[in-house]
C-alpha cells in the first residue's frame, strides 16, 4: 500500500543564520532511509501527469517505483534514458511547477517530493560509481555543438548515445555554462556536482574543447566546411545582460549580475585562496525578482553586505522560485517590494552612494498577463548604498548570428528555430535552449536539446536515405 501521507518527508538544510555566512549547499537532501519513506508515497499513477510537466519527459513513477525496491542503480538508469544531468536537475529545476505541480497528491496534500528523489538518486549513483550507458557502437557521423551548458550538454549527451562523434565547443575555460558561472556554489556545487555531470557526458564519448569562440575563433561555416561536421547544434545560452538605462548605471559600483555572479562562481571569488577581484559591498541593492536575483542578493549577502532586493511589482509576482525567496528572506535579505529604480545616485568620484527610487501600484493586465506596475505619483524616497547589481533579464550574444550568413533572428535577437526540432532557417544548423528563447530555466533548456538532437538525428537519417 503507498504512504498516504499528506505531507512530506522533510529535507534537511544548514540553518539559516549559518548558512548566510558561508558558500556550503544549503540543503543536504534525503539519506537513503528518507528517499524510500517518500518514495511509498508515489502511486504509481498509470497515466501520470507528473510525466507531462516534465520538459525532458523523465519516467517518474518508474525511477521512483526503483527507489522503494532499493533498486538505486536501476533507478539512475531510468532518469539517464531521458535526463544527462539528473544532480542539477534534482537541485535547481522548478519542479513545483512542472512535474510535481501535476502530481495528483497535491490535490489534497503535498505533491511527492520528485525533485529531492531525483537528486537522491543522482547522489548515490555518484557514490557508488555508476556511470550512464553510451552507444555500444559508433554511426561515424561527426555533429558539433555550440555551448556546453544545459542544452549543449543535453545534446550532445543524446546524440552520443545514439552513436554520433560529438564535440562540444565551449567559449570559456571551464564546460557547464550557466551551471558553472551563473548559479552559486551553495546552490549547485561546481566540483562535487557540475563537474561530476560534465563527466559523465564526456564518458558517453562527447569531446569538449574550450576556449573556442565560435564565430571569432572560427565560424559556423569553417565548422562544417573545413572540421567536416554534418551538422551543428547551437546552445549558446544569453549571456548578454540588460539594464535600465537610468541616470547613474555606469557608476562605481554598479554591476550586471551576470558579471557579479561569474566572479563568484567561475572565478572563486568567495575564496581567499583565490584572488579574483569583487567589490564588497556595505548595502547592496539588487534590481529584479527572479532567480537570478535571488542568486545574486544572498551571494552579496555572504560576502557581507546588507542587501535589499528592489522590484517593481507586489510579491505575488515574483518570478523566482518559492523556494529561493523563502531562502533569501531566512537568510536576511530584505524584500522592497512595488517599488522601482529612477536614478543612481553617486559622489564626485562617480562610486555609488545611493539609489532614488518610486512606490509602484498594479494597473491593468500588460502583455505578460501580469498586472503593470504603475509609479504613484510624489512618492519617490532615496535609499543609501554602495553597490546596485542589476538583475532584469539577458539575451542572446550576437556574434554567432551575424557571422552565420542564412542565420535568422526574431525582434529579441534570439535565433529562429522550430519548437519540436530545434531547426534553424540554415540547412544543417539547430539551436535551442535560452539562444532561442531568451533567458529561461535549465530544464527547458535540456528539453531543448532533447529536441535538438532528434532534429539532428532525423536530418542525417534523412540524408543516408536520400543518398
């Protein structure tokens, strides 16, 4: 019988006030005692919900059901079949709005803790050295792909298992993309976790090589003309950051959070055995509301700032996930809700000495379906600091696609490409992943690398058959 319990079992995680002064991941998931307990309470649904909410269209009730058998390996192989970065996806994915939003326990409860399992599992494998299975057999098809964070390394994961020669082709010096420079280390852990994952796609057969600036070190033609590749698979991701353009942004001490958080992360700022430049800031601001946001306020935070987070429209509408807000407030981060940046304030010198803000009130529904904030009238006040990172969104970097003659973009800069298979307007050439649809979350970003690489396994399959 399944543990009808309404409620689930709970995650262990450091305490906030301790936490908040040091970079250690904030939880510490299930032990194996508490994976199984919550596992009993999956029903096994036979048409399962929780499946369709999935971008990567994991197995759920079949990985879970080998967790309550014990069975941890068997249950690793079955996330692997759809998922090459299972310990990232069981930290960071929104699962209370894809797959554990549609669990039918959360009807009249608690939805099945999917996500906390799923790093379980992912966690144990590590543990107990087990590796997913790659293609016993190589096709001698030769693909590249652009970027190694979530799609690329989805991608090129499941094109190597179908027996593709795939390289990755990274511009930094270190693979994992927004994994590896964006989401802090007591968040996602770089060694223990990023790197592990990255490994595991290489075991499947996939070369990365970095510091390869596709369209300045060599272009998508050179790619296919003169390396031989057959076809290409862009997930380059948007790491171009936006600002307000306000009075004052390009003041000392005023930062993207892109930059501010690639220091941390990629550079090791946070350690004293490194000595990568960031400002430590006295009272730091940080504009926006979604997880980046999030990530940068309680980065600041432990780098021993005072931090107020600034957004413009009422907490209801905050785009970050529950879960980090909830965090962010433990940890002490202070919330300034309706409330939007008009100038940044800064002495003779040009360094930040505050921040002249507006009260905001919610109009009409915009676009977006969310109600607009509207600024009130006289109620502008000023609030001291020295730091403002900026946190409202990126989009995609332009070198590729304007080197890439046949290459066509949409009014946001994002590459043109089809939802179910990634192709692009250039024969050849698929994309997916925040290059195609602005900054989004890592799981849709896999899930279009998933499409991806079946859009490029039907291409070749194609012309073998044409031929």
């Amino acid at each position: 019988m399944p543990n009808m319990s309404k409620t689930k079992v709970p995650v262990r995680e450091q305490e906030p006030l301790v936490r908040a002064t040091n970079f250690d991941e904030v939880c510490y998931g299930y032990n194996e005692e508490e994976a199984v307990e919550e596992a009993t309470r999956c029903l096994n649904c036979k048409n399962a919900r929780c499946i369709e909410g999935c971008p990567v269209s994991i197995n759920i009730p079949g990985f879970i059901k080998k967790v309550t058998e014990r069975d941890f390996a068997g249950a690793y192989q079955v996330i692997s079949e759809s998922s090459s970065l299972p310990a990232v996806c069981g930290r960071v994915c929104p699962q209370e709005t894809q797959c554990e939003g549609k669990c039918v326990r959360g009807l009249k409860g608690e939805a099945v803790s999917i996500g906390k399992l799923e790093r379980f599992v992912a966690d144990r494998a590590k543990a107990d050295g087990i590796k997913p299975e790659g293609a016993k057999v190589k096709n001698g098809h030769k693909i590249a792909v652009i970027g190694s964070g979530p799609a690329g390394l989805t991608c090129a994961g499941d094109l190597a298992k179908l027996g593709y020669d795939v390289t990755i082709y990274e511009a930094l010096h270190k693979a994992g993309g927004v994994l590896t420079y964006g989401i802090p280390e007591f968040r996602l852990p770089k060694d223990a976790v990023v790197a592990e994952e990255v490994k595991n796609v290489e075991g499947l057969g996939v070369k990365i090589i970095t510091d390869v600036i596709v369209g300045r070190t060599i272009s998508v033609d050179e790619l296919i003309e003169q390396e031989g590749y057959e076809a290409i698979f862009i997930g380059s991701g948007a790491g171009l950051p936006m600002f307000m353009g306000i009075p004052g942004e390009n003041a000392n001490g005023v930062f993207s959070a892109n930059e501010y958080l690639t220091r941390n992360n990629l550079m090791k700022a946070f350690r004293d055995d490194h000595d990568t430049p960031i400002f430590h800031a006295k009272k730091a601001v940080v504009v926006g509301g979604g997880n980046v946001a999030m990530d940068a306020a309680r980065t600041a935070l432990r780098l021993g700032a005072e931090v107020h987070l600034v957004y413009r429209r009422s907490e209801a509408e905050l785009p970050a996930r529950a879960e980090e807000v909830h965090h962010a407030k433990e940890e002490g981060v202070q919330f300034d809700i309706l409330t939007n940046p008009v100038e940044i304030l800064t002495d003779e010198n040009e360094n930040v000495i505050g921040i002249r803000c507006i009260r905001m009130e919610l109009g009409e529904p915009d676009q977006s379906g969310r109600r607009r904030p509207v600024p009130i009238a006289g109620s502008e006040f000023e609030m001291e600091c020295d730091c403002v990172i900026m946190s409202l969104g990126t989009s995609p970097n332009p070198l590729i696609s304007s080197t890439t003659p046949g290459l066509e973009i949409n009014r946001r800069k994002c590459l043109v490409a089809t939802e179910d298979e990634g192709k692009t307007t250039k024969e050849g050439v698929y994309a997916g992943g925040d290059a195609v649809t602005g900054a989004a979350t890592v799981i849709l970003a896999m899930g279009a690398g998933r499409a991806g690489a079946r859009g490029i396994d039907n291409y070749i399959k194609s012309k073998e058959a044409n031929a």
